[in-house]
C-alpha cells in the first residue's frame, strides 16, 4: 500500500493504480481496477478472463479472494496509510459465472492497532442483474 | 473436483492434474503442482514467479489463499469426492519471501454435510528453514 | 431451533422463547429476550449482570459470542426451520460497556445445504448512542 | 488479563485463577478452571452443568465458544502479557454431549501487533474417548 497521503479522490485512485496494481505482478496480470478508494469506501472492477476461471468456468476462488482482500485493504488505506492484511473470512454465496466481478469495501472501525473492514464481491453480466457471489471480514493492520 | 473416485494416491494426483489444474484457467496459469491428495491430506507445491507476487516481491495474498482453498478443497475431497469450498478463513502469519509455496492440507472432520479441514501454507527457499506463511480453516461442501 | 413452522411474527417469537430460550439451560440463566424471528431477520435484547461480564466489567466476549450466534441461527431459522450453526467469524470492535445488547441478524444467502448469516452486536445505555461492539458471520446448517 | 508476570507455571495458574476467572462474573458463573497457561500454551476445563447447555442438552455454544477464545487468550497472554481478543473463527464439529470440556491452546506466531492462536475443545466423558467438539483460530491483540 502507498505511504503518501493523497489530497483527493482521484489523486488516491491514481496512487492505487501506480502502486497497488502496477506495482505488484500479480494484480497487473489480473487487470484489477480502482474505481473507489478514499473515505473508507472502496471499489474495485475486474474483467474476467479465461485465465481467471476455475474448472467451471466460473471466476476461480482465489480471484474472488483477490477482489474481497483488495476492497478491504483499500478501504483500510484510505483512512490509515500503508497496510497489511491480518487475517480475512471469505464465504462464496453463488457461483460467479458473470463477465465481471465488483467488490465495495467499507471501514467499519479503524483504530490504532488494526482496522475491521467488510467486502461484498458481485458477479456481473450484460443484461441481468448482479448476483452477490461472496462476501468477506477483514482484519487489517496499520504499518504507520 | 473430479467426480471419478481414484483407487491409488497416484491416480489421485493424475486425476488432480487434469480436472482440478489443467481443467481450471487460473490453476493452470498459476501452476500449482499435487503432489499428495489421499485419504483426507493434501499437499501442493508453487514455483514463486514476478507475475504471482504483490508490491513488496512477496506471494500475493491471492495467491496464498488459493494455496490454502485448495489444499482445503483437495483434501476434502480425497475423501468425499466432488465438493466445494463455503468458506475459509484465512490468518496471514510472515511474509512469504521464499522461492516457492508448499501447502499442506488435512480433513478435520468428514460429515454427510460439510468437511472441515485446516492448511498450512509455507514459503521455502533453498539454503533456509521453510517459513509458516498462512494458516486457514475452510467448511468444505460435498456435492454427491 | 423449532421444527414447528409459525404463521405469524408473534407466533414465531412465542416459539423461539418456549424452545430455544426456555429450553435451554444457557439461554434461560442468561435471560435472552427474542424480539423479531421474522422473514430472515432477527433481533435480540439482553439485560447486562455482573455474572455476565468479564474482568473489566464489559459484557463477556462468550455473552456477545451468543448474542451473535443466536442473531444469525434465528434469522437462519425463520427462512429453514430447524437448524444448527456450523461456523462463526465473530469481530470484537468496542468494550460492550453499556446496560444491555441488542443484537440483529439478517439472512444473505439461504441454500438447501446451508444458510448464510451477519450479525451486529450493539451495546445501549440510556442517554448515549448505541455502540457497535461486534459483528459476526455465520454459516448455519438446516437441519430438516 | 492480569499484567503482572508470573515467573512459574504454578503461579501463572495462581494469577490466572485470581484475575481472569475470579475477577470476571461470567468466568465465575461457569466456573472455568485453569490448568496451564504458559510459554504459549494454555490447558483449561470446565464441568458442565445444566444451565451450561443448550436446548439439546449439550454445552452451548456461547460456552464452547468461552472455552476457545479463553484457550487462545491465555495461551497469547503466557507470551504478551495483557491482551484483548480480536477476533476468532469458530469450527463446531460434533454435539458436546459430555461431563466437561477440555481445551487446548497454543500461539502459532507472536508478533508485537498480534498474537495468533489455536484451540481445540474436547468433550470428555468417563469411559469414553474424547470427542472434539470445536476448533477455533483467533488473533488476539497484546495492549502493552
């Protein structure tokens, strides 16, 4: 996570780009993008690929994870800085067959030793509604 | 996970290969290895690579949990053949700096219902003593 | 948990204080008061004691632990009748310091094979805003 | 969790009596006995009596989940002195049908944000095997 502060809500999508996403192999070849990420709200939006996909065709739980795990960390960075994740609970609610996936995350409380964030990660496609395919609790720790 | 019931451990991990790595875009890019999956353990190895890591050089935590899920997942279903993972929870204890991942796998408890099993994700460097990464506890769906 | 199914809300709170309340040893010294049981939503009063608190004179962390428990199986079982909780996260955020607990569950997901549950835990006092103590998510498992 | 620091294991079981179980209402309602707490492992029991049960007549869950989170905070504080549980995952896996519950606790990693803990719950009856009723995972967070 980046250690500057940013000034707006756009200067701090800017810094998640160059630092969260850029800067880490893994989710430059995810292609996950920042949408939200100020305030204690996060949003996230992921194309999903035929390498993202587990063996029936669904988004792969490990992407999923991806999805729950970054809403909370950003939503963590936007009011604390530079963090690490502790620890996370994931439950998958519906196969996320979608041709994308959206997670929101928001702070529920954020206190010196570690912030408790909540994620939702919805399946979408073209034409029908959104389907709520898991949610998550994160434990995450201030590095300041 | 594969629907056929492997009568050898070594027909096991073929069938891993193909269904659960092969059969799975994701799994596939990522390149996880079975190495155990028999009567209720597992166990998995990943070669560390740039484009599975986060912004420090570390494993990314996407890639850590999908290490946990699936020793989960597989050792879950070494015993009650197709399942699916409900959730997990996932405790991130030290960096994972090492060159590879290796996850260990075990059933808790078999139920008609849901099998609960624990994993033990380690990063491993040549020369150095493996390092416990991630722990995870998962509730695991038979599906038959 | 009821097997009976109950016609209306009154009804339905009537059952859950004859079963699940008088009928267990637990829930009666405690004194745990179900208000709603209704249409995947719950909510749950408790007078705090000293026999219910802990060293520093806040509602024990095992009386939130239930008030969540019991939060998300009674959601739980007014979609599924009778049921029995498999797995909980709970997150402490704030020393319960109030006069009582008032706890809300709601159903996210209810499957044939299990029921997915959140609840907030909130301790009032008289003349303060309530304060969110805990959350929790639960998987329940119908039983029926 | 008393913030002296006891210099055997005798009289890490003295304090543990005095402070934790005697000083805490609920502790002493239910009478939960320490028989280890130290060098990052913690034994306790607990006889079970009738207003320690649920609507089946097994311990409740509320006191299986007392047993985990007090097994994982005395095995945290025997390494970090005073603590506070943050959050835990609790895995039921069978009805604790017996005389008393046996737990087992042990920290996996200590850092200096948090303290990550194990726990396992036995239910014991004379003449029988013991039965694991619950598994629990908790980071527990050190406040000196």
């Amino acid at each position: 996570m980046p250690r500057e502060k940013p000034t707006s809500p756009e200067e701090a999508i800017a810094l998640m780009k160059r630092v969260a996403v850029q800067g880490s192999g893994f989710s430059r070849f995810a292609g996950v993008e920042p949408l939200v990420c100020w305030e204690g709200k996060s949003e996230l939006l992921l194309e999903l690929r035929p390498d993202l996909t587990q063996h029936h065709g669904f988004a792969h739980g490990a992407v999923i994870g991806m999805m729950a795990d970054n809403a909370c960390a950003w939503a963590a960075a936007s009011v604390a800085g530079d963090v690490v994740t502790s620890n996370y609970t994931l439950n998958f609610l519906a196969p996320a067959k979608g041709e994308r996936l959206r997670a929101h995350g928001h702070v529920l409380r954020a206190g010196k030793r570690q912030v408790v964030c909540r994620a939702e990660v919805w399946s979408e496609a073209d034409g029908t509604d959104p389907i709520l395919a898991a949610i998550a609790t994160a434990t995450i720790t201030p590095l300041g």
